[in-house]
C-alpha cells in the first residue's frame, strides 16, 4: 500500500468558472461575480479558475457580454490571487485546430489582460498540440499547467500516465492536472494513479473531478493521501452534481488533519451566502436543472461526462427520438473504440456523441458521417491513442491519406486575414480573437456593441442568440 503523504492541500476555487458551466450552462453573468471578488481575493486560493472553456463562446453568445471585459474587471478585483483559465491546446476555446500565430497571439494576450496559470489540455492527449500553448505561456511569464485528459480503456494503464508526466515535465510546464472531466476517477485508482505520478515527475499534481458519479470527496481525500497538492473545488451553492466537490467541505474536512488547508471557513460561509440566491434564481428559472444535481451512475457504466450526456438527451429531444437514448449510449463506446479509444472531452466528446446519435438513427453505421468525424480520422485532430479502426475509417475518409505530423504544421498563419475580416468592427485588438474563434457569433456581438454605444434601442440591433450546447 503506498506511503501516506503529510502535508497542507492548495484548493483552486471553480465557482466563476466550471461549476456554473456544470450546473447553469455558463449563464453567470459578469455582474453577478464582481460584487464577490474583494471577500474572494482574501481567501488565500492557489487560484481562482474564471476564465476559459465555455465562459467565452458564452459571454458572447448568450449574455451579450465581451469576455475580455470580464477578463480586465476580474484582474481589477483580485489583487492578491492568481486568475486561472482553461485551454484547449490548439484549438484554443474553440472547436477545431487554430494555426499557431492565433494560439501565441491569444496566450498572450491572455496573460496581458490579466491571466496567471494556463490549464492547457488536449482532447486526444496528444502533447504535440500542447507545444506552442506551453512555449508561449511561458515566454509571456505565465504559469503552464498540461491537463492529462483522465479516462478508461485498454491503452490507459499507470505506465501510460507516468509516460505522459515525464514528457509534460520535459516540455517545460510547471504544473500537472488530472483533468477527470466525467468523474471516473475511484478512490483506490486515485491513490494509485498520484502515487505514480509522484513517482514519475517533480511536477506538483493537481486535481480535477466532477461529482456526477458521486465519488468525487471521498477520491479528493484519498488523492490528497497520496500527495496530490492541489484540489479543484466549487463554493457550496454551486458544487456537486455535474460540478466539484463544496470548497467548504473539503476545508472541514482537512482541518487539523496534516493536509489542513489553513482556510477560513467563516469567510467561506460568508462567500457560500452570497451565491445562495444566485442559485436559488438559476433553480426558480428552469437554468439549474435539479436533475444535474444528483449522482447519475450511468456516468460509470457508459464512462460518458455528465455534459455530454445532457447534450445527447437534448439531440435526441429535438430529433423526436428520446425513445434511442440507450441505443446511443450503447453505441458511444463502439464508435470510441472505432476512433482510437479518445478521452470523451470537448470537443471529442460531441465528435463521439454526434456520430453515436447518426448511426442508430439512421439504422446503419456511418451511413451518414459528419465533418468532423471526417477531421478525426483524418488526423486533423491529432493522434489517437490507439489506432482508428481501419475498416471504418476507409468507409468515412475513401482513400485520402491521413496525416501525421502535428496537424498545426499545415496550417497557414491566419491573423492578417483575420484582422482583415474584422477591420470595419475591431475596437481593441482582442477583437480579432474573438471573431478568429466564433466568427458568427462575434459579429453579432460586435453589432450589438455597435447598437449600445451609438444609442439605437438594442433590440432592433441585428443581433442573433441562438441556442447552441456548450
């Protein structure tokens, strides 16, 4: 059995980030977490993750809001504690590759608006769409955190994690993240899967779960044993269920133990108060859903994350055939399996899940092939732990031939068209990000923004807020 580890856990705080992308679809608005920010900054987090993932497709998209306006009002208000932000290697917060000009252009400027720690993963963990997120945090004097996308199957053995962390800490990062996105990770697999890590690499070792399965607080605390040294958790009002583990909870929890986080629960509870009725309003207008809020074992039968499974009852919502669910998800492993056994993380997740949804409606696999699924066996994505099924990739792709190399080699810059698309709306020059990533969406934004600051009355703006997952 291995050896307790003594010593006090760091907790990064999710609640302006991924717990209301659990729980509320990303609905929090930026007035709604500035009042907080003062009583938050003197807490002592390692971090505070509010930036990245879904927060800005949207900020933009639903709320009207300029994400890197959040940003700047975020870095205002915490004076004392590293702002945190998720990544998507080089597909950045979106959905595809980005060439590396847009990813260094974007790391840098996240930095200089005001981020300090980049968690930055890939949806294959292939660490080849990692390099330049990495090389470019660090050359802008940001903290580089590589996320290990956590997940089951033949190929994920301890070796292969320990692989990974030897290579993450030869590409230059200064931290390693368990990223367990459909919260997979048991207690004992915890234990043993830090422990070899520790074993591997010098990196400090940071968690991240979910409480879908309902295994999340009793994996921290076994984690925490073995001496992972920071744990991802959410304040109370928006925590468990699709999100962390209660920040409140935990600190209780290692208090007067050897991993006592030195927190103050008083000042926590006074934060836990101020987020109460924020919940309470998400719940009186149908946007926290209480079923998200329990634990759905089927996370551990089909191995499918808590979001994905919603998106998928949504797909088959709206295509009149709620009645397939349990085809689908019989289908998401063998179409895994066929793709090279990914970790089931955006955007691999919608990918896997999309594909599961046409090949049980229309009655034949891969009758109907979208895009994307295209790009994954293509290579445009990355490398595939496991090799595709060749049968199924020939059917999707004919007799083009899959590339190798990293799939950014063969993108061509593409700022100067950017900037050139954007000129008659930019107003800073993150505006080009935001339309190099949602292009659609950022236009309407932009009118929208356009509207407000020459006074016309805002609904006759042509704005669009369409209904899009995220």
């Amino acid at each position: 059995m291995a050896e307790t580890v003594k010593k006090p856990v760091q907790i990064t705080e999710t609640v302006l980030r991924d717990a209301h992308q659990s729980l509320i679809a990303t609905r929090m608005t930026t007035d709604e977490m500035v009042p907080i920010i003062d009583k938050m900054d003197k807490i002592g987090y390692r971090a505070v993750e509010c930036w990245g993932g879904a927060t800005f497709d949207a900020a933009l998209r639903f709320l009207h809001e300029d994400p890197w306006d959040r940003l700047r009002k975020f870095r205002d208000g915490f004076k004392n504690t590293k702002l945190q932000m998720l990544f998507r290697g080089q597909n950045i917060l979106g959905y595809k590759p980005y060439p590396d000009d847009v990813v260094e252009y974007f790391v840098q400027k996240s930095i200089a608006n005001g981020i300090d720690v980049i968690r930055i993963f890939d949806c294959l963990n292939d660490l080849r769409n990692l390099e330049t997120a990495v090389k470019t945090t660090k050359k802008e004097g940001g903290e580089a955190q590589v996320a290990l996308c956590y997940t089951l199957g033949k190929a994920y053995t301890l070796d292969y994690w320990v692989n990974m962390a030897k290579e993450i800490e030869a590409m230059g990062a200064d931290s390693i993240c368990i990223k367990d996105m459909a919260g997979l990770l048991l207690p004992q697999a915890a234990t043993e899967l830090v422990t070899a890590l520790k074993s591997g690499s010098k990196l400090p070792i940071e968690l991240h779960t979910h409480y879908t399965s309902g295994a999340a607080s009793m994996t921290y605390m076994k984690a925490a044993e073995a001496g992972c040294d920071i744990l991802d958790c959410a304040m109370s009002p928006f925590a468990l269920g699709t999100s962390q583990p209660a920040t409140e909870v935990m600190v209780a929890s290692f208090a007067g133990t050897p991993y006592d986080t030195g927190l103050d629960l008083t000042a926590l509870a006074e934060i836990a108060n101020y987020f109460r009725p924020i919940r309470e309003k998400y719940i009186a207008n149908g946007l926290m859903n209480p079923k998200s809020l329990g634990v759905d074992i089927k996370t551990l039968q089909y191995q499918v994350p808590g979001g994905m499974l919603s998106n998928l009852t949504n797909q088959l919502k709206n295509m009149n055939a709620e009645d397939k669910f349990y085809d689908v998800l019989a289908e998401v492993p063998r179409v895994r399996e066929d793709m090279g056994e990914p970790p089931l993380v955006t955007p691999s997740s919608q990918i896997v899940g999309t594909q599961a949804v046409m090949n049980v409606l229309t009655g034949e696999r891969y009758k109907v092939v979208p895009q994307e699924s295209k790009d994954i066996f293509a290579g445009k994505y990355g490398k595939s732990t496991l090799p595709f099924n060749k049968e199924v990739q020939k059917k999707c792709i004919g007799d083009v031939e899959p590339i190798t190399c990293r799939p950014a080699d063969l993108l061509e810059p593409g700022l100067p068209k950017f900037e050139k698309e954007v000129a008659n709306y930019k107003q800073q020059d993150e505006d080009v990000l935001t339309y190099a990533l949602f292009p659609e969406v950022a236009l309407d934004y932009f009118k929208y923004r356009d509207a407000q600051n020459t006074g016309i009355d805002v609904k006759k703006a042509d704005t669009v807020n369409k209904a899009y997952p995220v």
